[in-house]
C-alpha cells in the first residue's frame, strides 16, 4: 500500500488547479444508464471511485471511452468520457461492487425506471456511521416501485413503469434526491419533491438530465418538480468544479499560511466554508479565474462550526477545518449534524499533538502553538484529508498509511501541493 510522506512547515504559495466534482461525477455517470445513447461528461477527474464505478456500469452493459490528451491540454484536465449504454444487459449490481462504493447504490433508479426492474445490493454501512438507504426506497416506492430485502439485496419492481407523485423527505439527503431526480425523469407524470437536497451536485446532476431532454425546474431549491418524458436522449455536460476540493485546499492555505488561487474553484459552492475562514484570520478573494486564499501573518482564530445540508458548512469539510482549528489562538467547537460518526480523524490528530475532547455530536478543540509530526493512518477519505493539513503545519515528518481512502477523492494531491512549496511525496507500495 502508497503511503505519503509529508514534512512540514512550508507555507503554500501558487496555483492549484481544481478537479472535476467527485461527488457531481458519480451521479452524472450513473445517469448515462438512463438512456440508449451516449452521455458525454468531460472534465472528470482521475479517481478511484470514478474508476470503479466504470466498472461497475459496464457490467450493467454500459460501453465507454475515454479520449485521448489534446493540443495545449496540460497533465491537470480533467478527462471526457464517452457513456452508451445502449442496453442494459444486467440489471443487478452485486455486492462485491456496491460494498465497495456507496453511491453504486444509486444506480437502482436508472435501472427500475429504464428496465422496470432493479437488483442491487444494500450498500452496508462504513467508517462514518450507518448510512441507511431507507429513504432512497421510500422515494422508489412513492413512484410505484415494489421493493423488497431479499439476502442483502433491494429488489425493486416496476413492471408497468413508474409514474408521478408527490415526495416529502423527513430528512434532506443527496442520494435521495439524486434517486428520485433519475426515477422521476422517466416516470408517467408529474412528480413533486419536497425537502430535496439543495447541493450544487443536485443541480449538475437536473442540468445533464435537462439536456438529456427531462423536464425539471426548481433544481437547487428545496421544492423540485419533474414531469416524466417517455424516453431520455444523449447529451454532453462538463462537471462542476469540486468544492469539496476547493474547501480542502483552503484550509490547507489558511494552515500554512501563503497566497493560493484555487483556479476553477466557485466561490458560491462552498461559501458558507470561506466566510468560517474569513472569520479564522484568512483571507479570501473570487475573481474570475476562481477563489484565491491567503493568510499571511496573523494567528489562526478559533470559530465555533455546525455541519448542515447546502448551504452550510459542508460536513465533507468538517474534518479538515478542525485539523485547522488544532493550531488556533483559542477554543472552538465543531458540531457533526449529518453524520453520527464521522470523528474518525479525532484520534489521529491526536497524534500531533492536537487537544480535542469528543462531547456528543461535537468536537471541542484546544488549539495548540505547535503540532508535531507522526506516523498516521487514513481512516475515511475527508478524514485523510485533515491529516494532510495537519502534517503541512506540523514540525518534522509525517507517514500517512493507507494512501487509498485519499485517492478516492483527491486527484494528484501530492503533485498539487508540491507545485505550490510543500514536501510531499509519494511511496510507493514497490519502493
Ligand atoms: N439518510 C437516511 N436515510 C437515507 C439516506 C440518508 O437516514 O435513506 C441520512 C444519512 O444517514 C445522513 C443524512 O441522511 O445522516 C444525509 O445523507 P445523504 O443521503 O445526504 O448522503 P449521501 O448521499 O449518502 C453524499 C455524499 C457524501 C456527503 C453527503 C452529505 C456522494 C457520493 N456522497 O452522501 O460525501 O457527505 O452526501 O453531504 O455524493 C464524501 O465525499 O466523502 C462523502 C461522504
């Protein structure tokens, strides 16, 4: 297994280009199975879970190809991928796939809608908390699905198509809406969701079905409406930039200190994480060629963060800012809304040095004036990302095992960084 090497103490000056969305790219991808014809998505990063998912969807029938660099195209663009599945020759997706990528889950909607029938594996649950889907089956339900548990799978049933209604989610979730967007596209009728998620990825994802020739508006409110068309049509859609990216390389600047632009990044997709970083002591600025961050000087204050659906705090971001908030002037508190257990990255910022009492859903943490290096371990993919920031800081050397969890979701991360002064590297399993 890679592990990084890290030493710390170089403060980030330069560009860092940002990646396509993980999280737009995963729906956008299962999306392509809704139609017979070719779904073209360019800017896609090089990940991990992008990879996997290919798989994933060419064992359901879907062809794809991947072009080639271009004239002037530089080492950081994002790739185009050609999608078709012209026919869907399985409609399971088993357990050896989904269990190793949640969101594979969601391909259960473009299956029942196109195919009337779905099976595919209940996802299982993972290192930050239990992650039910029973709300992903409420919405399949309420649109005619028939599902039932049978040995670990949810078999879904819609033998005369689905059709139109109204869905309320009790709570707000991504995949959910994600699901009922894709059922929705194609079923007979009008259907309303209530309480849909609001991300930024909810919206790339109604922009791609929309060009697809579905008809949805409100996409990117609480309150979305679909009416279904009888069929979908191929369509190219360029993926949004990763906030979540963006949000991490931020509080990386903010940490060191120095003078980054985050070359693509929107500011308005992770807004409510740069006013938390105005308020810790560092500067942030968009402009067009996207969000340039810096702190130069001045302590790291403490800020008092809850994680909560778009648009606040991102809980993908609340790992890395307290690895942030370790170094602040002072005490902060950082409350965990989403996700009962996504304080992995507790204990291993531990490891620094830093002082973090768990007190419930939140986290207090003492901020520290130096942090030291240690050998860590990668336990989630945000949470890896917070030890990054951590050892960039930390006095001395840091060994970051179990280097996969981060290349689910950071492309080239080490390349990035070192491009702008750090000292990281790479090694490999073989050297
Ligand atoms: N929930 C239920 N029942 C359900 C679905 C969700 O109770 O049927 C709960 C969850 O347990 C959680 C909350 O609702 O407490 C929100 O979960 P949501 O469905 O919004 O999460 P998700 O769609 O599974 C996506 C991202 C996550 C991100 C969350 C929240 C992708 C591929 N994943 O997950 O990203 O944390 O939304 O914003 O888009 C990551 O990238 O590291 C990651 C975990």
């Amino acid at each position: 297994m890679d592990r990084i090497r890290i030493v710390g103490g170089a403060k980030l000056n330069g560009t860092i280009p940002i990646s396509g969305a993980k999280n737009a790219a995963l729906p956008l991808m299962i999306a392509s199975l809704l139609t017979d014809r070719t779904v073209t998505l360019e800017n896609l990063p090089r990940l991990a879970d992008v990879s996997l998912l290919v798989r994933i969807l060419s064992n359901q029938g879907a062809d794809y190809s991947i072009d080639g660099r271009r004239q002037g195209e530089g080492r950081e663009a994002g790739q185009t991928v050609h999608m078709t599945a012209r026919e869907i020759v399985d409609t399971t997706a088993p357990y050896e796939l989904v269990s190793r990528m949640r969101a594979s889950f969601w391909v259960i909607a473009p299956l029942l809608a196109r195919c009337g029938e779905a099976r595919v594996s209940l996802p299982g649950g993972c290192a930050i908390g239990t992650r039910p889907v029973d709300l992903l089956l409420m919405a399949l339900e309420k649109l005619g699905g028939q599902i039932e548990i049978e040995g670990g799978y949810a078999v879904a049933k819609a033998p005369k198509g689905l059709r139109g209604a109204e869905i309320t989610f009790p709570k707000v979730t991504v995949g959910g809406t994600h699901v009922a967007l894709m059922a929705a596209a194609l079923a007979q009728g009008t259907t309303v969701l209530h309480n849909a998620a609001r991300e930024p990825e909810v919206i790339d994802l109604a922009e791609l079905l929309n060009k697809m020739g579905a008809k949805i508006t409100g996409a990117g409110q609480s309150t979305v409406e679909i009416t279904g068309v009888a069929r979908l049509n191929g369509a190219k859609h360029r993926v949004l930039p990763d906030r979540i990216e963006a949000g991490t390389y931020a509080m990386a600047v903010a940490m060191t200190g120095g003078d980054v632009l985050l070359e693509g990044a929107q500011a308005h997709d992770f807004q409510a994480a740069l006013d938390v970083l105005v308020q810790s002591g560092a500067h942030v600025e968009s402009t067009n060629e996207g969000v340039r961050v810096s702190r130069n000087g001045g302590p790291i204050l403490p800020v008092d963060v809850e994680t909560a659906p778009f648009p606040a705090f991102p809980t993908d971001l609340q790992a890395q800012f307290m690895a942030l908030m370790t170094r602040a002037n002072g005490v902060s508190r950082i409350t965990e809304t989403i996700f009962e257990n996504r304080f992995m990255h507790v204990q291993e910022l531990a490891r620094f040095g830093a002082r973090i009492k768990l007190d419930g859903d939140s986290a207090v943490v003492e901020g520290v004036p130096v942090l030291k290096g240690a050998p860590v371990m990668a336990t989630d993919l945000r949470a890896s990302a917070s030890l990054v920031i951590a050892a960039l800081a930390a006095e001395g050397e840091t060994m970051i095992q179990r280097v996969y969890h981060l290349d689910r979701g950071f492309e080239a991360l080490e390349r990035k960084l070192s491009l702008c002064g750090a000292e990281v590297e790479r090694i490999s399993a073989g050297g």
